[in-house]
C-alpha cells in the first residue's frame, strides 16, 4: 500500500461503502477504499427488498446475483399473535418486472461479492487496514490516516472523504451527530437452523415475521441456501436482555412462546451459536459535511423488521456517489453539495419506520386489506421499498381511520434530527456463544 492521493476515499467496504465506491469509480475518478476487517466475514442482514434491484443493476451485479445459489424471494408474509398467517405480499403481483424477484443472501458471501466488485470497476481496495481518524483542515475533511496490518501508519489524501464505517460511525461518534430513535429500543438475539420447515415453490424463499403469543416481540424466519433458516427474535431491549442474561434460555423461551416457530424448527437442528445485538435504530443528525459524507449504518440503521438495512445501505451509497460525482464536476465539496440527497432520503426512511412503528403499535395487515382492499398495492409498494416517491403517502390516512379513540401517529423524526436526545448511549454486539456461521 503506497501513500499517495485519491479524489475519494471510502472508509468500509460493506454494502454502502462498494456502492459509493463503484459508482464513483465507475465515472474515471480515482477511489481507495480502507476495510478494517479481512472478507469474507459474518454479517447479520440477509434478507434484501425488491427495490436493491436498481442500484444492483448499475453496478453491474445482476448477473452475479442471477449466477448464484442464493435463494430467490418472492414475497413476505406475516403471522400473527394467534397464528394466523396473512395472505402472502407477492412482489410481482404489485410490480410485474424482474425487480420483483430479489433474493435471501449470506452476507459473508454477498459483502465479498460486491467488494470484488468494486475492484473490478477500478477501486483499489484494501483489506485489514484501520483508518484510525479522518483529517481536517479548517472545517473540511482533507483525508484520513490509515493503519496497515504491519502497524504502520501514514496520511492519505483524498477531496472527499465517505465514512461507510458501518455502526462504529467514525464521523458521528467523532461529532456527536448520532441520535437513538425514542420509539424503536429493540433488540434481537438470533441463530441458524439447519432443517427447519420450508415452504414449497414461489412460496420457498418468503421472508416470515411471526409475532409472539404474548405480542412483545416477534421473529425473522428467512430460508437461505445450504438448508440452513435464519431466524431471530426481536423485542424491546429491556424485556429482552434486563435481567435476562443467557441469550440461549431467553431464545428458548421465546420459541416457546411462539407455537409457529416452535412447529417450524421441531424436526431442525441448531446450526450455530446463539448471537446478540441492542440498541437499533439510530441516526444522525445530517448526512455531509465540508469534505465528508456519510452512508449505510455509518449514517443511521432502522429496526429489521422489513429488511430494509441492504437497501438503505444501497441507496445511501448511490446517492451520495451520485452527489460527490456531480460536486467534483464542478469543483464544490461543500455541505450543502455532498449532502443535498439527505432531506429527501430522510423522508424515504420516516416511511419505512413509520410502518415498522404501526406494527409495534398493533397494525394488522390482514384488517387493514379487508377495509382498504384498493391500498393492496401501495402497502406492497412500501414493503417492497418504493419508499423515495409520495404516491405511497396515500396510505396513511386511511390507516389512521381505524385508530382507535385517543391513539395518535407515532412521533415521527423530523428529516432525522431530534436535538440531543438520547447522545451517548453506545451500541453494543456481542457473539456469547458458539461458533460464527
């Protein structure tokens, strides 16, 4: 690795940082990435939303998509307290288009695959290198300093700074920017299964989401390849961990709460380790700065509950690609350029959370199809991610007609900032036990 000078420099090479990256790259300027880790490594986060598909598509990973033993996912389907499933939510009924099909992924293997691909774009791109901080000079991001696996240290250089730092958010931690969402204080403890229940045909590769008898959480089932199902519980952080200290026995107890989960995984057996995490959702209070912009978890991460962490991953990156591209076009790095795609991704992301927050709040798709059997197709648009448009803003008001006396909407971000609420909380992942997948 030789010092030098790049245009970007992009710090993580997980879904964000290749996107931003490629797309970069892809325009002929010169791009260096620094991951801290060595691929492939575990991820959570395996289930991706039809709409990844178009930023997929301009980064040329659709072929290799197409070409890989990933399972195929047509659809989601939620089961409620009391078992009953809904009527599958068909991708390609809503939107008859190839995007209508996206697929269940192993993230050590699909993070890899991406990665190879920004290399393949012309990102030079480095693994187990540790960007210790970002320089500055006045107000503005100048370059970072890098660390090398031998312990050597040196400055690079670069007009533009993305921290793709995932949640150890580099640049937020370093300003204070990151505010814990005051509704979704979730957390999750998770497992793979080898055998577990699967559906037949179309049906196969449905994401699941089962709600728990005693509706205080409820569970991912999502079927990947190697006859393996990942399946994790989520519920409020302080029902699941305080004073619940052995994630196998609160696991446990939480399958037995749910009769639908403890049906699907009679026959299975436990592939892997019982892992954690806490703290969900977050954001920052902007996306860019003089230099600097921020994408993926090292901007902000919404609870999982409609798999929407690849695509916000995804859409971060290409819009920050897009705006970076067009500011050293015209020679202007400031703010206001790097981050003119935050309002309006910012919105994109209230929807989706404003979705996930209904469901905890007592939603019932099922309820809400049998009133409004015209808004099919719109609700389907928002599980399917079409979330940056207003046509989905229909919905609401319709939803909101069978509150019942008193309930309001839920408290909503405001564009991703609510002051200084909740600064200085840290997020924490732990893997207690067993062996990574």
């Amino acid at each position: 690795m030789k010092n030098g000078t790049s245009d970007v420099i992009v710090i993580g090479g997980g879904p964000a940082g290749s996107t931003a990256s490629t797309l970069i790259a892809q325009r002929g300027y010169k791009v260096r990435l620094y991951e801290r880790m060595q691929f492939p490594r575990f991820h959570i986060g395996e289930s991706l939303i039809p709409e990844t598909y178009w930023v997929l598509q301009r980064l040329g990973m659709l072929e290799k998509m197409r070409n890989s033993h990933f399972v195929k996912k047509y659809s989601v389907q939620f089961v409620n307290a009391t078992g009953k499933l809904s009527a599958p939510f068909y991708f390609w009924d809503n939107k008859p288009h190839e995007c209508s099909q996206t697929w269940q992924v192993a993230r050590s293997e699909f993070d890899q695959m991406m990665l190879n691909n920004a290399r393949e774009h012309g990102v030079e791109a480095f693994e187990g290198v540790h960007v210790k901080d970002v320089l500055f000079e006045g107000d503005g991001a100048v370059g970072v300093i890098v660390r090398d696996g031998d312990g050597a240290e040196h400055e690079e250089r670069a007009k533009v700074v993305v921290d793709a730092s995932g949640q150890s958010g580099l640049l937020q931690h370093k300003f204070k920017l990151r505010v814990w969402d005051p509704i979704l204080n979730k957390g999750a403890i998770w497992t793979y299964w080898e055998g577990a229940y699967r559906d037949q045909g179309k049906d196969e590769g449905a994401t699941v989401v089962l709600q728990t008898a005693n509706r205080k959480g409820w569970f991912w089932y999502i079927p990947l390849h190697d006859n393996q199902v990942s399946i994790g519980v989520v519920a409020p952080f302080d029902y699941l961990f305080k004073g619940r200290n052995n994630h196998e026995v609160t696991y446990q107890e939480e399958v037995e709460r749910c009769p639908a989960i403890r049906a699907r995984v009679a026959n299975a057996k436990r592939a892997t380790g019982y892992f954690a995490t806490r703290d969900y959702s977050y954001r920052a209070t902007k996306v860019a700065g003089n230099g600097w912009v921020m994408v993926g978890d090292a901007f902000g991460f919404l609870d999982p509950l409609y798999s929407s962490g690849v695509l916000l991953a995804l859409k971060s990156g290409e819009l920050a690609a897009d705006a970076i591209v067009e500011g050293l076009q015209a020679g202007d790095v400031s703010e206001g350029q790097l981050g003119k795609w935050g309002p309006g991704f910012n919105r994109g992301v209230d929807r989706m959370r404003r979705l996930v927050c209904e469901y905890y709040d007592g939603f019932s798709f099922g309820k809400f199809m049998r009133e409004y059997p015209e808004l099919r197709g719109t609700v389907t648009d928002l599980l399917i991610g079409d979330l940056f448009t207003d046509k989905v803003d229909r919905v609401w008001e319709p939803l909101e007609s069978l509150y019942p006396e008193g309930k309001t909407a839920p408290a909503g971000w405001d564009g991703g900032i609510l002051g200084d609420a909740g600064f200085g909380r840290q997020n924490e992942l732990t893997v207690p036990e067993g062996p990574k997948p």
